[in-house]
C-alpha cells in the first residue's frame, strides 16, 4: 500500500485509546484518522467518512460492537478489541481480521496489523509480502547470512551479541536493541534487557524464565507481561 492506511478507535475505554493510538503512531503507515467512545458517534462518524480499518470494542453502552457491526451496511475491516474471549467465535461470522484480547501488547498488535494487510493484498490481487527468511548480520570483517529458524535466542555480549543456532554460536557486531528492530516481531521476542528469544523454539515458561535449547532464558521484570500475553497466543 502506497498510502497510509486510515484507521478509528471506537472504544469507550479512555485507556485502550491511549494503548491503541500510541501503537498506531509507532508505524508511519497507520494514520488515526479519529476516536470514538461509543457505537452511535461510529455509526454517525462511518456514515459520512471512509476509513481502512476500524479497532472496536465490543462490550459499549448503548450499542455494542457486535450491534454496530451488524447495523453497518459498508463496513471497514476490522479489529475487535475486548476483555471477553466468549465473543470470539461470533465475531468471526461478520469477517473481522483479527481478535485481540486487552491487555492488549505490541507484539499481538502487530500481528493483527500483518494479517490486514494479507488479506487487502489479496483482495487487490496481490500476493502477501513474503516473510523475511534471513537476517544479515557483521561477524568480524564478514557480513553473513543466517537463516532465522535456526535461532533459538540472543544474548548482550558488551558492544557485542551472542547469537546462538542450531549449528554454532555467531559473535555479532550489533547491540540487542538495533537486532530487536531487526527481527520479525511475530517470530522474536525480547524476554531481558540482555536477551532476545525465538518464540517457536520456547520449550517450557515458569515465572522467572523460558526453557530455550536447554538453556535457561531469565524473564525481566519489565518484558513479564508481555511475555506470558505473547506465548500464550501462540500456543
């Protein structure tokens, strides 16, 4: 997409539009193009403004999400937001793109967005852009490819980090937060300040740390929450 998708939050949670606009803003090609705290200010808001993708809540006073969605006649795509994973199944009868469980964290937001764009890729007639299969990194004087399933997790070594895979363990000339932003965020996710993991490859999780090839992965107290949102959604 060349133009930037325009979105809408309808929530009537002030702080699911603080968590949802401030995801939104991280990707320049997202725009918020309004928010909405119930169904009848939707209703008025779509009846006389196009937008791309519509968050929405469902569980609103007045008229719910599931309400709205079946009261519109052109309804955007859209995202259903709730604390409720009873209406799952429901949602799905009126073509939503995705589901997503508050709280609501930035990997899983992500996610939502990627299948977005796979499915109005194929509605135009295009092929879903192809997952990043590699990841080029520096290893001494040498830039080398290395596949990204063969990762299991990284680890901060001074200036430095540790990438360990299935065949050998690469000393990289990257800090852990650039090789964060380089990783596709819905196959990696950062468990420490001093590690990154691949998700696939976590065998067990107890409170304090993940099971990763053998290896005992510590959990940071900051990335907790995220973690135990992100491992369950993929189980």
């Amino acid at each position: 997409m060349t133009n930037k998708i325009k979105c809408i939050i309808v929530d009537d949670e002030p702080a699911a539009h603080y968590v949802l606009s401030d995801y939104i803003s991280k990707n320049s090609f997202l725009s918020l193009e309004h928010q909405l705290y119930n169904g009848l200010e939707a209703m008025e808001y779509l009846t006389n403004n196009s937008v791309d993708l519509m968050f929405l809540d469902i569980d609103m006073p007045e008229v719910t999400g599931m309400e709205l969605l079946k009261t519109l006649p052109n309804k955007p795509k859209t995202i259903l937001t709730t604390a409720y994973s009873e209406f799952a199944l429901q949602s799905y009868e009126y073509g939503v793109i995705d589901y997503l469980l508050k709280p609501i964290f930035y990997p899983r937001f992500l996610k939502a967005i990627a299948h977005f764009k796979d499915k109005s890729a194929i509605e135009n007639g295009l092929e879903p852009k192809e997952e990043v299969k590699d990841i080029i990194l520096k290893i001494g004087s040498d830039m080398v490819s290395i596949v990204l399933d063969d990762i299991f997790f990284t680890q901060s070594y001074g200036n430095y980090v540790k990438v360990y895979t299935m065949k050998r363990t690469y000393v990289a000339t990257i800090t852990t937060t650039e090789l964060e932003k380089q990783l596709p965020s819905s196959l990696f996710i950062r468990s420490h300040k001093s590690y990154i993991v691949a998700i696939n490859k976590v065998k067990a999780i107890d409170k304090d740390c993940l099971l990763v090839s053998q290896r005992h992965i510590p959990i940071g107290i900051t990335y907790k929450r995220e973690i135990m949102e992100t491992l369950n959604d993929f189980e």
